[in-house]
C-alpha cells in the first residue's frame, strides 16, 4: 500500500493506516504524505517508510513505484486528501496499473467519478470506496435479513445522521478539519450532505436494496458565516414505493456521530446505530423483538456475511476500525485471489466501489439542486 | 364528572376513568356511554352509576344534569367519542354551564373548534384538551430547560411517533379502533397525522415554546384498501429560524407507541421518548451528557412543573396513566380553585385548552392541503 | 376499605390509596389515619371521609364498623403504619370478621406472623401483603417463562436492590422516613433487610419457583451513627441445587429503587429491572435475545397472568402504581368473587398472602443469625 | 515481537497479534508458534514469517533469537500458550535478555509468579501481563474519578463477570479452548475463578485502588461431569472498610461476556460495563448522572489516562481488540523510551506487570481455600 495524504495531524489517514495494518495483510510500503515537503518527510518517519519511498507528491510516487519489479512495488494506492484532490492521483494510478482505495466521496465532481469508472472498466483495476459504515458485520447481517424477507416488502426506511462538532464556527478557530469540509473550494458543492449525508444514503440503499428515486431536499447554513450547508432533512421515494426520511446535521449540539438507520417491511423493522453497532434490533409485528449481537453463534440463524466480518467471539465488542479494517481485508482477500487468479470468495467482493461513488456524487449533486428548487419533488437521476 | 362515550369495551373511556379517578379528587357520577341503549345502560351498571343517572345520550345527560341543584350536578362533561361526535356534546355542555373534557382532536373541523373558542371566551368556562403526552413531568421538564436558555438558542427539532398496529387492513378485520379511526366520515381528513401526527406537533411546539410556520408535508396510504393517510413525513420551519422534521406512521410495523422529540440549541440537546418516560436526557457541547429522573430530588435543579406532577419518589416508575391523571389533576386544581375563588398555582393551569385544539385542527387542514400542493413550502396559516 | 395509619404526610398511604382507587373498583370508606388526633381528623378531611368515620384509633374503627350493616361497613382494613404496629389492628380486625392488607414486612416478629396465620385458617378470612413487585406483569410473565421450562432447569439467580437515600444519617436530619425505618424499636431487628431485602428475596422465590434452603449473610452499617444494617450481601443456596446472590444496599449513593433479577437455567437466562419494568429480556444459548414488553399482543406467547395484569397496550407504559394496583385489584376481585360465592380467575389468586409473610419474618431473622455466625452457612428455617 | 504458542485456530494469539499490530509500533518477526511441527510451519507461512525464524519450540527460538544481532532480534516475547505452559518460556526469557509479555494468569502457580519477580527484579526487564480490561480508557477514567475523590470515600464495589459458553459440556464436544481451560492440569486449580474471577478481581482492585483483604468465596461446578469450577461468587472486603460482591460464571447461559462493575463512594457512584466500553455512568446523590463517552473532548473534565487511550474521536466506538492493543502500545512505548534512555510518560508506564500477576495467583489460592473452608472469612494474604 501507498498512500497520498494522511501525514501527520491528518484524522482520516491515520485511520486508514490502522485499518489497512489490523489484520496483518496490508504493509504501508510508500507515501507521499503531505503537499508540504518537511510534513512529508517528517512523516514519513514516523510510519518507518524507507526515505526512497517517502515521496514529496503522488505523480513522482506514481511513476517510481511503476519503475518497481513487480514483486516489491506497491500494490495499491490509497487516497485520503480532501475531496477536491482525489481524482488526480486516482486516475494517474489506474493510468500506471494500480488498484485504488479511495476515501469517500468520490471525487470533487460527478464528471470525475464517471471519467474514473471508464478507466477502471478499461483496465479491470479495483477500487474500494470507503464508505465504512457498511463494514459493520450488523449492517450486513441487516442486508441480509432484509433480503431474505422476513420482513416482508419494505415501505418505509429512517436513517439519520446527526453530529454536533459544527456547532460553532469552528474552521474560523484553527479546526483544520472544520477549515477544508466547510469549503466549496475543497469540499464540494455540499458541507453536510456531502460529508455525512451521503453516507447515510449509502446506508439506506446497501441495508434495503432499494434505489433512492425522487427526493425533496431542504439544506440549512445555520451557524452564521458558514460558506455551506450543516444541516439538512430530504423526504425520499424508493424503488417499490417505499418511502423514507433522510436528517444529515452537523449542528446537532452533544451528538458525536449519531448515524442511526430504521428500516419497517410489512412484518416487523429492524434497527441498527452505529454507535452501539454491536446489536442489531429486530422488532416483530406479532412476537417479542429480537437482539443479535455481531460475533454471535446462532447456527444457521447468522448470515455468513456478518460472520465472517468479526474477529473476535460475542460480546468482545468491535468498533469503528474493525468495520473500517473490514473494507480493507475484504478488498486485499478479494485483490489476491484476483492476482492469484483464485475465484474470491463472495463475501470478500463485499465492499464499495465506484458505482457507490457515482451515486454518492449524482447525490450530492441532486440534492443541491433540489433544494434550490420551489417545486417539492425532484428526481434522483444517475446516469 | 360526566361521560359521553367510553361504554365497555371502549380504549380510550377507560384510560380517562382511571386518570380521573387516579388521584381521587374526581368522581364519575354520571354518563351517557354509547348510543346503544343496552349497551349504555349495562356500561353504566359496571361503573357502579346510579340507574338514574345513567342517560341514554348526551342531550338528555345533559338537561338532566343541568337541572340537578349546583352541589349534586356534575362539574364538567368528558367527551370521549369518536372525532365526529365531539362538538355537539361540546357546545350543548359550554350552553348549559358546564366545563368540559374533550379526548384530542378537539373536533371534526376547524370551523367547529372556533366555535368552542367563541362560546368559552363569552361562558368563562374551562376546557381541558387531553394532549396526554404533555401531561409527563419529564416533558414538563423539558420545557422548562428550554426556556432557561441553557441549551442556547433553538435550532433543530425533531420528533417522531411511530406505532406499527395498523401494518395490516385490521379495519376489515373487526378492529373496531381502527374502524373508526381510518374512517374519514368518523375520523376526519386525515387518519394518522390526524391521530397521532398532532400530538407530536403539540409536543414539539409545547418544549420548544416555538410554533410552526411553515411545513412540506408527504403523507402515503401504505396499506391497500385503506381509506385515510397511514404515514407520512413533513419538513418544518419553525418561528425563529428553527427547522425541524415530523414523522408519523401506524405502519412502523413492530413499533408500539414511540413517541420520541430531541431538541437541539447551540449548546446541548434533549432527547425524551415516551416509552422510557421517568428519563430525560441532555447532551451539551462541552461536557458529559446529564440524565434526568422524574421523582428525583436535584433540590433547585429541577423544575417545579416536573416535581408538582408527579406522585412517587425517583425509581417508581410513573407511565401513561399517570401523565394522564396529571392532565386531571391539574384541570380540576384549576377548576376547584376557580369555583372557590382562590388564585390557582401556576402549575395547575399548565394543560392543554381550546388554543390547542384550535392549532391542532389547523395543522390537520395544512398538513393535508401541503400533502396536494406540488410546491414545496405551504403556510401554517392559524387564525 | 379502612385504612389505619397514612394520615397525611405518610408515603406509602398515600400510594396504597392510589392503587386502591385506582380501578374504581374500590371505595375508601373510613380511617384511623394517624395517632395524633388532630392530624387523622385534617387527614380524614383532605381524604373526603365523613366525620363520623373518621376514627382516632384503630380500635375504635373496628368497633364501630363493626356495628354497622354489612352492606355499609368496610370489607377490609389496610394496614400502612410502621412495622411494629402492624400486628394489633391486624388480629383485631381479623378477630371481629375484617379481611386485611398489610404492607410488608407482615409484622414485628416472627411469631405474631404466625399469630396472623393461625387466626386466617380459623376465620377463613383473607389477607393481602403489598410485595408491590410481584405486581408487575412482567414479574409475572418471568414467572411462567421460569414455570413453563423454556430455560430449562434453574442454576443461578442473582437478585439486587439498590437504594443511595440513606448514604448520609438521615434520620437525624429530619427524614421522618428514615427516622422509623432505621430504629430498631419501630422496624425490627434489621434495617436494609428488612426493608428491602426482604423484596428481593419475595421477588426471587417468586420468579424462580424455589425456596431457599440456605444462605450466608454479611450485613453492614455503613453509616456511622446508626442503629441497623443499611448493606448488606447474601450468598443463597436454592432448593434442587441452584444458587444465588442477594444484594441489598441503602447507602449505593446515586441510586433510586435498583432492584433487578436474573435467573439463568440450562438454556437461558431471564432479566427483568424494576426502573425500567415493562421490558423483560431473555437471552438464549443459542438464538437471538428476546425481549417481552408489556402490552404487547404475542397471541400465545404471553400468559394471561402478564395480559390479565395490564391495562393499556404496549408503549403505554405502566408503573409503580398500576403493579400495586394490580395487587387490590386481584385481591378485591378475589374476595368479591368468595363473598358473591363465585369461583375467582386463578390470576385474581396470584396476590402475596401470609405464607409470604412469615418467609419474609423468617427471612429476616436467619440473615441478621447468619451475619452473626462465624460459619459460613446458615440454614434458611421457615416453620 | 516473538510469540510463543498462538498457532492457527488460537484464539487468544490472533487477538494479541491484531493487538501488537494495531499502531504499527510492533512487528512479530518469529514465533514458536505450536507444539506441533507441522501446525508451527504452517502457521508460520500464513503469518509471513521468514522460515529461518519460525521455531519449532520456544528454547531454540529464545537460544536462536539471543544470538541475532541486537537491532535484529525479537525486542519481547509474548507467551499465549496454556496456563501450566507459561512459566518455563517466560523465565527462559527472561535469562536470555527479553522483555515478557504473558497472557494471564500469569503462571500456574503462585510460587512460579514468584519467580518471574525475582528475576524481573534482578535484570530490570519488563513484563506486560495482559489484564485486557484495564486498558479500556473508560475503565482508565473511573479510576481516575476515583482518585480524584468526588465520589467521597469508597464504601461498595460490586463487580460481575457472567458467560454463558460453559452451559453445557462443551469441553467433550470437540471444543479446544473447553477442553483444556476445564482441565486441571493445563489451566490451574480453579477453572471460572482462574480464568475470568481473576479479570473481575483485578479489576475491582484498579479502579478501586483499594486491596481486597478478606473473602468468603462458594465456588460451584453446575455442569455435570466438569472438573473444575465453572461458577462461584466471593464476598468481599476491602482496605479502608469498602465492602464488595464478586460473582462470576460460565454457565450463565446467554451471557456473552458480561464483564460489569460498579463503586459507590458517599456521594455517588459510577458503573462500566464491558460490552458497552466507551459509556462511563457517574450517579450522584444530588444531581443528574453523567454519561461520560470515550474520545470525547470535556477540556479539563476528562483525564489524560482517557484521552491518551483513544485512537478515535467520540461516537466511533473502541473496543476489546483496542482495549488490548492500549495495553501492547503502552508497553512498547515505555520499552522504547526505556531502551533510548528518555523519560516515559506516565500514561505509557499504565499496564498490568508480574505484582498483579501475583495479586491473580493468590487470589486463585486463597478463593479455592475459602471456598473449601466451613469459616465464612478467609484472610486473602498475598507474599
């Protein structure tokens, strides 16, 4: 693994790398790490990166690592700039025959992500999204129940994503993280939809299996001098008619990462929050509500999905950088047996990808428009 | 206490039997139970009724009663029939001298709940709105930190209520509840924003002391065959720049009675759900998140609203019935207090009256006419 | 019902009047509610009752209810003053044909408990002891889950009641409450055990179906200055080879009324909290954990004690006061059914009688010997 | 790292491998991977180590390792085999120059304990004995609070640690980890009491800072056919007049790993539990609780144990495998500095070593000889 971005004081990187590190089947091998030399270089050492890999930018990365014998170059890239700056290095890595892992969203615009998927569909590179929540074994063992059923047709899905870390104007008190995902010029056209709503969003259509069709947005800009959007609420229309409500807010003063889905079929509706992310609920129309907990041992009850994403037995709860470190294993496991030309196991090729990353950035663009819009319903169209 | 409605085998006539009795400061000393005369006369037996004061309907309850002397009559008429039949017993009462008590929604239209307001304004008489949910101390509560100022200014409201018993067409299937209620000739125009969707909009305007202005509201009939909405979702704008998002549904299949509101200002927010009432929690910005406990003895922390409606020290759980009583207990306080010329506590007069209702009816026209409208804002026009 | 004791300012006579009241089923008709005149008569005033029954002893009700028509005297006495003086009023009544509630513990001493037993087989009388918790359906519905053998053979039951009002020496800074409860003239020879521990010990026989056989206890004043045990622990040996652990504390400062049981058998374990006492949860070994709700409508899953035992439906919560009102309320139907010669429901049947009541005198006497002996085990004699 | 045992299918060496991994601090560069040749190789291979490095058993690996040039050779090694397995591999270590890392107990018998003390004491090497439990930052936080003297003086610590794994006789079925965990040879002369009694104990000591000194322990073997104990619960005493309860249990069937403990001091009391790690409940006797959240910024509020623990900001939970990588990462930072000659932070210097490895032992010892005692009180005497 090569990284771009992530030196030192960076947040996302470092939770890559313990991610990527978990389970012993990912070596850091390079980086170029910072746009400033010294960070560079400086972190470099830190992470015990040789100095002939520790790399002042991402095109001179690129192009040595290539120059490598094939056994000692890098096998992937891994970006963790912020937004605006994901495609560029992501393209030139599929240029020179290297896989991708990418920190969401996508890229800066739709148009980028497009350009990406045809390089990708060109060369039969992989590219792992890392929309993390959906490494959770109890988000997949939600998929899995809904796909299986039980709960009858689904009509109606919640998710909500609400934090409270914006709620004052922070970037314009030394927040570096604040500074660049408030703005435009760096984030996107979105603040809070393009930074939590999406993956909200993604949650929706991964536990469901429904597509998002029409949507009405309404965005809000509520803590004064802020350049884009913190809070926002969608009303949504599904695939199958079901509906849904969507509440994406980083003003929500004492929440810390409250991302909370609920999803009811014709039977009973199953909840899961990330913060307890160890339990899943299960309530029933017509018998008492049900409790499984990730790492369990139920037989037949458990889905293979959800077991094979813990590490450890019940009740030795697993977290945010398991789920994180799940994403990668399953992309490194399915990465090799494609270089091994060994048939992936299915659930391995159980990660997001740049479809994923199409729609969160069609998303993005939708719901900004439709909040400008006066008329109530607008139509979630990717293509 | 006289009632008009609630024969046997009727929900809600004998949750306010007990609430009223609750505290034994009400008696039942009359009623006018069903308009089946067998039904009435039997009803009126079990509830230990004198036969003679066990009418036939509301007009003859009420002449009956009127022409008792003053210290053997009763002191108010509870109405607790179905939507439709709420004015006429109202207004007949308000004519004859006396209070009433009328189970949410206040009538079958607006136009009627305006009448109701009329002739209290020229009688001087009281009317008790039973909104029971704001009957809980925790609400109360909450109410009270929110006008403290503590959390900051008001910026987010969400509240939810969200029960699952009619996730199938139980009106076809001799559910005489959900008969009436789905039935728009008995129940109005709206079914589960009427039902349950105002009580949610009583309680988020009650806390945050703020009122709604405007609203995009989606309303679905989920099951087939049903005739009134059984879901839907509405986007607010709230006085004072505060958003907010409602939702509602008898289709949250699983759900019981989850009446949920978190509120948040730029400091903190509060989280309170009906299901786990004697909790009351606060998150703040800067430090850990406080749990509040109805009974418990914080000495000057806690409100005197919170303190005064409840009945059992800390850790003796109160419920429903309780929030219900208090609603009684507070109405006759009041009403006592007035008919003895004496200046009632400030608590006492803490229930909700005919502005309530008045709201409330408003909020079902709007919401519906926002439902029709392609436009995404519509007014919340009360007047 | 009389009540003797409860005049105003009394905690559980005022609770004990709620419940009674609470499902119009029964009338306060008379009282000696205190020992200073002046105070039963302004508490018979507050209460309603005619002048001519308010009494100023209990020997002076008796009588003279006596003397009145059956159809017009009280049909039991409730007995709610401090625990020496439950036994006199309680034989006199029994002696002159008065059914009798008591709230536990049943008397001072273990003999006078027997006294009362004695006097029941001979007058065919009945009695009612407020353990309050058994009350609660979900109690109940423990007990048929333990009964009906889906946990399979019980091992382990771990019962606690944790209380923090008596974490300072109260009872010498005014707490009336504290003062009676922690005197050794006026409450027995234990205080926390007596108190509470008693409760706890009810509540586990109860569920479990299983007598204790032995135990080993270690009781302690933590407080310094007062008179009795205020903590205290429990190691319990069950009759057919289960075991337990009883712990009972005033001084868990932070704590309200914490009384919690599990009892685990070979294939699963049940747990069930007073503070939060509409849910019960069962683990099981090898599928997800359930969790019951009162109210709820499992059709066959829910026994009819739990159903029989609730007044609303799910997510209307019950409390405190409903869980004692179910005891007068299957106590009064049961006497009403025997003194109209009917055959009662067996669920009416299900109130604690004076078989509880000497268990829990016995109770106290063997822990305060046990906490004397320097052996560790005692055996638990009930005769 | 060198590890001795933990070959493919351990479970206890997987974790401690993710856990050394984790921060990208340590690297496993050889093991001795299992008794097995075949098992040792083939481990070996899937864990990436060279083949000149992968020994067959831990005295060539250490004689080997000793030989290698100092930058080359392991810094430590981790002992992860069974219990009656740990003692000759760590002293042989310890002769030879490494640092230890021992999964607990630390030996088989307390005089071995002993023994890795004096040679720890003679060479000034350093031992990490892997309490888990500790090293939650959550757990670090109430000792913290603890300390800090708000809860006033400590006066209860109850502490629980319930599974339900051992409800059947697993150890017959093929289970390895049953297998030898029941068996006295391999795992000690207590089975529950050794294996999880011990966490719980150790814990109760860490947050607490108070020693147990007196116990009265009734250990149970439930299942039928068992060895050794697979129940028990202690009564216990404390310095400073703190009483306690330690129960624990491996037929609580449906536990998982039910780890929970609470300490109440005269103003208050908090409470953590294991399998929600990142909550700490504080109760207070004269205001709300406080929920205090892991990685969570409260200034000044939170200690530095806390914040120095977390890799994550609040609401992206840790849990057992970061819990258990704190412990790896505050020894090998103290190692470090230790081996560069800098002064080490005090937080690094935070892990359990070979005192609270005999503290374990002879809480083993001294529980079996109570529990065999007819006297209810057995000194808990540690030398």
């Amino acid at each position: 693994m090569g990284m771009v971005g992530g030196g030192k004081d960076a947040f996302i990187g470092a939770i890559h790398r313990i991610a990527a590190n978990m389970d012993g089947l990912i070596e850091l091998v390079c980086g170029a790490l910072s746009i400033h030399n010294d960070v560079a270089k400086e972190s470099g050492k830190m992470l015990f990166l040789p100095e002939d890999r520790t790399y002042l930018n991402f095109e001179e990365m690129i192009h040595a690592e290539a120059k490598l014998p094939a056994d000692q170059r890098m096998d992937f890239v891994t970006i963790v700039t912020p937004n605006f700056a994901h495609f560029a290095p992501a393209m030139l890595a599929l240029e020179n025959g290297f896989n991708v892992v990418i920190e969401k969203p996508i890229t800066f615009t739709l148009d980028e992500a497009k350009q990406l998927k045809k390089k990708l569909d060109e060369t039969g590179l992989m590219l792992l999204l890392t929309h993390t929540y959906s490494g959770y074994p109890m988000v997949k063992e939600a998929r899995e129940i809904v796909k299986s059923g039980k709960l009858g047709k689904i009509r109606k899905i919640y998710v909500e994503y609400h934090q409270g870390w914006l709620s004052k104007l922070s970037e314009r008190e030394g927040n570096a993280q604040a500074a660049w995902r408030t703005d435009p010029r760096r984030s996107g056209k979105s603040g809070c939809m393009g930074d939590i709503g999406t993956h909200a969003a993604h949650l929706a259509e991964y536990i469901s299996g429904l597509k998002i069709k029409q949507m009405c947005a309404s965005l809000n800009t509520v803590v004064e001098g802020r350049m884009l959007d913190d809070d926002g609420a969608i009303l949504l229309r599904f695939e199958e008619n079901a509906t849904g409500v969507l509440t994406a807010s980083q003003v929500a003063a004492g929440e810390e990462n409250a991302l909370k889905i609920r999803v009811y079929g014709e039977n009973g509706g199953l909840e899961w929050a990330q913060q307890e992310p160890n339990t899943l609920t299960i309530r029933w129309s017509d018998k008492p509500a049900e409790t499984l907990r990730a790492g369990s041992n139920y037989g037949d009850r458990e889905s293979s999905y959800a077991t094979s994403n813990c590490r450890t037995p019940g009740g030795h709860p697993e977290g945010y950088l398991e789920a994180f470190g799940n994403l990668y294993r399953n992309f490194i496991l399915a990465l090799s047996a494609k270089m091994n030309g060994e048939e992936p196991h299915k659930e391995w090729l159980d990660f997001p990808g740049v479809e994923d990353g199409i729609r969160g950035m069609a998303f993005i663009d939708n719901v900004v428009a439709s909040n400008q819009s006066d008329k109530k319903w607008y139509d979630h169209v990717v293509e």
